[in-house]
C-alpha cells in the first residue's frame, strides 16, 4: 500500500502489485480485493478481468463488502461479454445488505426493471430509499417515482422495511490487517541467523507485512 499511496516512498503500481498479489496469494482478503482491482484495471499489471473476478469471489467469500459490489459490477457487464444479471443480483443484494450504497443503487434499477430477478416495485423502493439516505440524488428521485407506483398499504410496508434496516457488519479480518508489534512505521525487523563461522549467512525469518 506505500508503493500503490507513495507514502513515505516513491509511489510503483508495479511493486504494489507485486506485493499485494503475495499477500492474496496467503489469502489475506484486503490484498486479495486491491491486487483484484489493479488486475480489473490494469494498474500496475496486465489487464485480466478472469483473474480479478476470482480474486473479488475470494474476498467476497470472507466478507469484504466492496469486493462483493465490485464483483457483482463485473457479472452485470459480463466479463465475457454476456452480462449474468442472476449472479449480480446476488452479490449486489450481499453488498447492499451491507450497506454499500451503489450496491443498493444498483440492486433497486434490477429488481425494478426484473432483470436477474423477478419485478418488484416495492423492494425496489427499499433500496432506492435506503441508498437516498446515504446522499444519492439519483436514488431519491428514482425512489419517489416507485413510492408513486405503489398503492398506499404497499407503500407504507416497503417504508417499514427501510426504517427498520440495519446493515450489516463486515468481519474485521475482511478488511483490517492486524499491526504488528510497535506499529507499522516502528516495527521491529524481522530475526536473522548470525553468520556461522567460515560459512555463509542463514537467512531464515519472513516479515509480515500491512495490505
């Protein structure tokens, strides 16, 4: 993340990369969801939206919220060029439940539009509302126009859900990297072998190192 940021060192996409498609590699879902977004971008690294597709199902799995966004993005485009609104249906619903808001943005233009899923007006709503409540302008006039669609007991029970929603929280470890000892700007360096007498040195210790 210091060479993606530049902080405190020259900023290399490339050496960013590199380390942070170690660290998804080790399964770790903070570099497992950044590596997939270089990847779907092509920061720093070839462009492969197969690859960053599998990383961002990964991560997703262990519940990093933007991930499940970015991954239902990508099933809504098609990364083969044929969009699977069923499957970003799905992963725009376990975002938005979480409470990223163009995930519910996004989920609320499918299910108004029954594409992935059936029709539905009033969930629809839900949504919009619920992504209005976070700033969207967009989302509140979309929500207005599906409150006008709907009769009044429908509309009085879609405004119940919104104002009985609680998102969800993210599990720490989808995306915090524990500090090491000291913290990351004071952290001991990693053990080393003394040199052993008329040999070489030994080196055998690995640092553990932030997303």
């Amino acid at each position: 993340m210091r060479f993606m940021e530049g902080r405190g060192i020259s900023a290399n996409l490339e050496e960013a990369a590199k380390w942070l498609e170690r660290a998804a590699s080790k399964g770790l879902a903070p570099a497992q969801f950044r590596y997939a977004s270089m990847l779907e971008k092509g920061q720093g690294v070839r462009k492969d939206l197969a690859a960053a597709q599998k990383l961002y199902v990964a991560a997703a799995a262990k519940g990093h919220a933007k991930a499940m966004h970015n991954l239902a993005v990508l099933y809504a485009e098609g990364v083969d060029g044929k969009p699977d609104y069923a499957n970003a249906v799905l992963w725009f619903r376990k975002a938005a439940e979480h409470g990223v808001p163009d995930s519910q943005f996004n989920l609320a233009v499918l299910v108004e539009r029954g594409l992935g899923t059936e029709k539905n007006i009033a969930e629809s709503y839900k949504w919009f509302a619920l992504a209005a409540a976070q700033g969207d302008r967009d989302a509140g006039r979309k929500r207005d126009d599906a409150a006008a669609a709907l009769d009044a007991p429908t509309l009085a029970a879609a405004q119940d859900t919104v104002k009985n929603f609680v998102a969800r929280a993210q599990p720490t470890a989808a995306t915090a990297v524990p500090e090491p000892p000291g913290g990351w700007d004071r952290a001991a360096p990693p053990p080393q072998d003394k040199p052993r007498a008329g040999g070489p040195l030994s080196i055998s210790a690995v640092a553990s190192r932030k997303q």
